[in-house]
C-alpha cells in the first residue's frame, strides 16, 4: 500500500523534462510584461498647453485686478473701493471696514497696523499716506481741499441731483448715483435714515453726512396693491419676491384691496415693523 502511495509521487525522466519546460514557459509570459516595461521609451508628459493657458489667465486676472495707486486717505472714512486701489486685498479691506461699523476708531497713524491680516509691509507703504481728522483725505494728483464741504443748509434727499450730492465728504459720482438709483427704487425718502439701509453704504459714511441731509414734503411713488403686478411689487427694496406673491395671490382670491392697511389681514405678515415700514409706499388706486 505504501509502495503504491509512493508511486503517485514518482515522476519519469520525460515527465520531470515536461514539467520544467512548462515552468519556464510561465516564468516567460509572467516576465514579458515587466520587461517590455524596461525596454519601452520614457515618454514626457507635454505641459506646453498647461502653462500657455495658466500664463493667460494671469495675465487677465491681472488687468481685471484694480489699478494700485497711493494717494492720502483717512483710513476712518475711506471707502471700500478706495482701499482696493490702494493696493489692499479684499480680505483687509473688509476687516478695516468691519471694524469701523462695530464702533471702531482709528486714533493715530499706527493703530491701523493692528488690523488682523494686514501685512507689515503694507502698512509700511501705506503710513505716509495716512491722514487723520482734520488732515482729510486728498488724492496727490488733486489740488481740492481736502473734504469737500457742502453748500450752507442740509441737502434734502428727494430734490437733490448729483452734483449735490457730490458736495457731501467722501460721496463721489459713484455713489451719488447710488443714491439717486435707491431714492428712485424707493419711491422717495420718508426720512433721512432710511439712506442707511442702502446696500454699500458703511455706517461710518452714513453718520458722517447724515447731519447734512434733510427729507421735506415728501411726494412719494406709490405702487398699486391692486393692479400692481407681482415683478412690480417685488421691484421694491422692501418688498421680497414672496411678500410680493403673497400680496397678488391674496388679490386673487378675496378680491381688490379695499385699503393698504388691508395687508394686515394676512397671516403672514405679522411683522409690524416690516408692514410700518412698507405701507406709506402703497395704495389701492
């Protein structure tokens, strides 16, 4: 029993020959990958386009970056796209405007240097430059003094054109159009601090010229609450794009409003600030 069990284990000289054979046959097709490896050209990688196209958008993300000038500026009034053209990221631009709509004052040249993010060097190539309080802000090239003053007497914000506006300290042409396009947005100003409310407009800004403003006799645009459409009342800077849904689905189904006070019937307008606010700028003619 044993001799045969050995048996099965015993290979002839024609066998063993075979099975050598069929192992170096293996050993070939597991090597012939790795070898064409060794022997198969090192191609490189052709980054020519890659950079052709990072090189151009350099070049455009530079001219569409704001033109970097230094000019004298008071760091407490300057606007936020004054800081930019300083040569000043967004990020520090933002925080120094933070910091003064949280009440913050800067008192001497160096506390700017202690914004969070501005860069030693910046500050540096800035502080020549500053100019605090009574020092104003004028721009190198401009022999204007350095706040312009407005005429004698408050300007009213309903009457008021452009060049009006552009006599008040740090309101330049932009922003006086700003102005106007929200006074007409609007309907007119009910009173002056309703002009904080406008988008762009920092709080310091807002305290510096609010006391050279006045609103009289107001004539106000009126929007309609029943023949107003939904894209009319929504045009409204008080007005959302729901509230305005609201208003003409609640027309749909109860019919003409009878007066604006009417809104207060709807649900979903219980704020009353909001409808104090929004009322006098509605009527149902």
């Amino acid at each position: 029993m044993k001799q045969r069990f050995i048996s099965y284990l015993y290979f002839t000289r024609k066998e063993r020959l075979g099975s050598v054979v069929l192992l170096a046959f293996c050993a070939v097709v597991f090597a012939v990958p790795n070898i064409r490896e060794w022997y198969k050209p090192q191609s490189h990688a052709d980054f020519t386009a890659f950079e052709t196209a990072m090189k151009s958008f350099r070049i455009a993300q530079a001219d569409s970056s704001p033109t970097t000038r230094l000019f004298s500026f008071d760091p407490n009034l300057a606007s936020r796209d004054e800081l930019l053209q300083l040569g000043l990221s967004e990020k520090v631009a933002g925080n120094i405007c933070n910091y003064r709509d949280k009440g913050g004052v800067f008192r001497k040249p160096d506390d700017l240097g202690k914004i969070w993010s501005l860069q030693p060097a910046d500050f540096e190539r800035l502080k020549p430059y500053i100019r605090l309080g009574k020092e104003g802000r004028g721009d190198d090239d401009r022999k204007t003094p350095p706040y312009k003053q407005a005429e004698e007497g408050p300007i009213d914000l309903n009457t008021a054109d452009s060049e009006a506006f552009q006599k008040l300290p740090m309101v330049g042409e932009k922003r006086a159009a700003q102005i106007i396009r929200y006074r007409d947005a609007l309907g007119g100003f009910i009173s002056v601090t309703q002009l904080s409310e406008m988008y762009g407009l920092p709080d310091s800004i807002f305290a510096l010229i609010s006391p050279k403003l006045k609103v009289s006799n107001p004539l106000l645009r009126r929007i309609s609450l029943n023949s107003g459409t939904a894209q009319q009342l929504e045009a409204h800077p008080y007005i959302s794009r729901r509230q305005a849904e609201i208003i003409v689905s609640y027309r749909n189904q109860h019919g003409s409003y009878k007066t604006a006070e009417d809104l207060r019937q709807i649900r979903a307008f219980s704020d009353g600030e909001w409808l104090q606010k929004i009322l006098p700028y509605l009527n149902v003619e």
